[in-house]
C-alpha cells in the first residue's frame, strides 16, 4: 500500500521551503509523479522525493532542469545558492535569472493553465510573443527575492472534492457572473485576469472526478465553459492572447460536450472578435461564420451578435457590400431580438452594444472614403446607452467615436469627445482600451498645430504610459 507522502512545513527551514514548492509544482501543477519527473531531468524518484521531505540536498546541476521540466522559469536556479549554496555566490550568473518587472517582481514566464491537447501558439500578428506563468503557488519563492517584504507562503492548493454537486455548479456560475461583471467595470488585466485564471485552473479539475453523472456533468461542463469564456475575454482584453485563444478553445470545446449551442456560439463570437483585433479578419470571419451553423438553434440576438462579427472581418478585408449586407443582416436579427429568450450571458447584447459593434464595422468603411455619418451615429448611441455596468464598452465607443471626427469631422469636437473617454480609460486596466487610445493620438497628429488638439495628445501620451 502506498505511503501517504509527508506533511511539509516550509517554515520549518529554507530546505523544506524547497521541497514543499517543489512538491506543489510537479503534483498540483504539473500532475507528475516522483517517477515521472525523475525521468524528465534523469534522476530517480527517490532523489526527488528526498529533496521533497527535505533530508536530501538538492545537487546545484539539478535546480536549472527543475526549471525546464516543471515550467518555472529559473526559479529553483537562482533560489538554490539561497538555500543550499554559499551565500556569496547567491547572486552569480545574473543572466540566467528569471527577468524582472521594474518593481523588482519576479516576471512570469511560460503558462501551461490549461491542456487542450492543441496547439495555442500565437496566432499571426499576435502582440504576445512570451506565454505568462502564473506563481500565485509559488509567491513564497518570488517573495524571497524581495528584501523588507514579508513572506508569503501558498504551497498548498485547495484539495477537490470526491464528487461534484449542484451546489459547486451553481458557484461556478456565480463565479463567471462575478468576474465579467469586474471584467466589464475595471478592465481585464490586474486582480480580474489573476482571480479569473485561478479559479479556471481549479474548477477545470472537477472535470475529472469520476461518478459524475448525467444531467449533472451536462451542466457542470455548461458551467465550466462559461467560466472559461470569463477567463478568454479577460485574456484578450489584457492582450495576453495566446492564453485568450487557449481559454476559448477549452470553452468552445466544453460547450460541445455540453451540447450547449448558445455558449458555443459565444464562444466563436469572440474567437472571431479576437482574430479581427490581431489582423487576421479571414480567420475572424470563419469563426463567425462557424458560430452561425445551425443558426435555426440560436436566438435572433446571439445570430445579431454573430453576424456583426461577419460584418468587421468583412470591413477589415475591404470588401464594402459585404460589409453593408452583414450590418443589414445583424440589424434584422436585432429587430427580433426577445431578450427573455436569451441565456443570461446574452444580457450584455443590448441596444448599445449592438450599435457600438456595428459602429465599429462602419468606422473602418468610414476611414476608406465612405460616408462617417453612419459609424458616428452608432457610436453616438452606444455612448448614449451604455450603462455605468459598461464602463469600457462606452469608453471605446467613445475613443472610435473622437478618431473617427479626428479623421473625417472637427477635430475640436473629437477633443471634447477625446477627453471624456480618457476620464474612463484612465480607471481601467485594459490594453484594448489603451490602444484604441493610441490611435486616437496619431490620429490627432494631423491637427497638433490646434492647441485643445495639442493637450489631447499629451494626455493620451500620458494615461497609456500610466
């Protein structure tokens, strides 16, 4: 019968600090055995599980192919002179240390948050060209490095429970709810991208407990990929979008186990949102079209939010009828919209969102020559509409709204309009948002002799450098 493994205490001393981060990283992380991960880095399973209970010193050639098999980044490198070495040394060969934020922090390196069995490898024109690795588990380590700062030790993960109930599905529903809600007010990079990403990781382990039966693992996979899609947008509004594309695939992928053909359509919708904001409009527009197919099963408002994202992968490709006849199309379907007919996701698909997406696909016909009267009037009414439940919604309906006057209109009403996106964008942690800034600035550029226009571009410069 097997031993129960040992209780650590990583108080006790640095070496069972050590072993107990290391334990976390190769069972709760990596789901490794001692024999698995001695076979990665060409050890015996004894030797890591007597570095682990901490009565074995672990040998300094060791630390850096921990590194790589467990994804850590250097971390147990540059923590073995701490615990193990001269202290004198503890800070040689400073180049293979993981790289720091200016704030002395320990960067993340590579994430492996979720196995699709996939690839999720940046897609062309992606802004992230490094996955992030998340060391919420690990903060005891990256603290260590810190002088002055209190350690903070997180070895421990919270244990699953043996089966799954009603009660844990309904709180992934509330979770979802919660985090878009934060995902909507703040943006979603910081405190919302980190508290979404932990709570997919664990309740994606629920999905593996046996004995769950049906209806309940019908649901509890409906639940998950809501979840996911909370975590996707959270991603791709932070611009992390390889872990975007990764969270959406999981979703799209737990939705059809599922069977849930109202969250597989989200979940195509924003992997076709996602594309045509990375410059791949042909690629956004298979995925919409994908979200179409068998449209019979879909309500009038999630075919409108579908075919608005056909109607911007058409504008991106330049193809101008194509894009009227998606923006005519969207618009019937919204005429027919019943909002009680709606998942309660769908709830944010309303008469603003509906004219700012359809603005959106407007405004790129409108820098091309065509008329701006059509986007600006969208734009005006998702501004108008949007709630305070929206902020960032209204905010970038705002931004578009400025560029587009910067460009085709009076440049002295794109700074009033300007200015109060920038009271909005200046409270969100959101890299979409900021970019749709910088636009707005080099849009502007074409008029810096006027002074208003001048204090625009200054401001700008100085909120997306915040």
């Amino acid at each position: 019968m097997p031993q129960r493994p040992k209780k650590l205490d990583p108080t006790a001393s640095p070496k069972w600090k050590f072993g107990a981060v290391l334990r976390h990283w190769r069972k709760e992380v990596n789901n490794l055995s001692c024999a698995e991960l001695g076979k990665l880095v060409h050890v015996s399973d004894d030797t890591i599980r007597s570095i682990e209970v901490g009565i074995r010193k672990c040998p300094e050639k060791l630390a850096p192919k921990l590194d790589e098999a467990l994804g850590t980044d250097g971390v147990f490198e540059h923590w073995w002179p701490e615990v193990f070495g001269d202290a004198d040394n503890k800070r040689r060969d400073a180049d293979k240390h993981p790289k720091r934020s200016p704030d002395g922090g320990v960067s993340p390196g590579r994430s492996r948050m979720l196995d699709l069995h996939a690839s999720t490898s940046a897609p062309a024109g992606s802004a992230e060209s490094v996955h992030r690795r998340n060391f919420l588990a690990a903060a005891s380590v990256a603290t260590a490095f810190l002088p002055g700062i209190p350690s903070l030790t997180l070895t421990e993960a919270t244990p699953l429970p043996t089966r799954v109930k009603p009660r844990d599905i309904e709180q992934i529903w509330e979770a979802a709810t919660v985090i878009s809600g934060w995902d909507n007010s703040y943006g979603g990079g910081g405190m919302v991208r980190e508290a979404a990403t932990a709570q997919l990781r664990w309740v994606a382990g629920l999905l593996h407990l046996n004995g769950t039966n049906e209806p309940l693992r019908s649901e509890l996979f409906a639940a998950v990929s809501r979840l996911g899609l909370v975590v996707g947008a959270s991603d791709f509004d932070s611009c992390h979008h390889d872990d975007a594309q990764a969270a959406f695939v999981f979703a799209a992928r737990c939705a059809e186990e599922a069977k849930e053909w109202h969250l597989r359509a989200k979940t195509y919708s924003l992997l076709a949102r996602q594309q045509i904001w990375l410059g791949n409009p042909d690629e956004g527009l298979t995925y919409a079209e994908l979200g179409l197919a068998r449209s019979d099963r879909l309500t009038a408002t999630e075919q409108a939010m579908l075919q608005t994202a056909r109607a911007r992968a058409f504008a991106k490709l330049g193809q101008v009828q194509q894009t009227l006849s998606a923006v005519s199309a969207a618009d019937d379907a919204f005429a027919k919209s019943n909002p009680s007919e709606d998942p309660s996701w769908m709830r944010y698909y309303d008469v603003a969102q509906h004219n700012g997406d359809t603005g959106h696909a407007l405004y790129d016909l409108a820098l091309a020559g065509h008329d701006p009267a059509r986007a600006s009037d969208r734009f005006l009414t998702a501004v108008q509409e949007h709630t305070d439940a929206y902020v960032r919604s209204r905010a970038m309906s705002r931004t578009k709204l400025a560029s587009l006057l910067m460009a085709r209109g009076d440049p002295r009403q794109a700074v009033v309009i300007g200015h109060d996106a920038l009271d909005e964008v200046g409270r969100l942690r959101s890299r979409r948002a900021a970019d749709d800034l910088r636009e707005l600035g080099a849009a502007a550029a074409e008029h810096s002799r006027i002074g208003d226009v001048a204090d625009l571009r200054e401001r700008i410069a100085a909120t997306v450098q915040a």
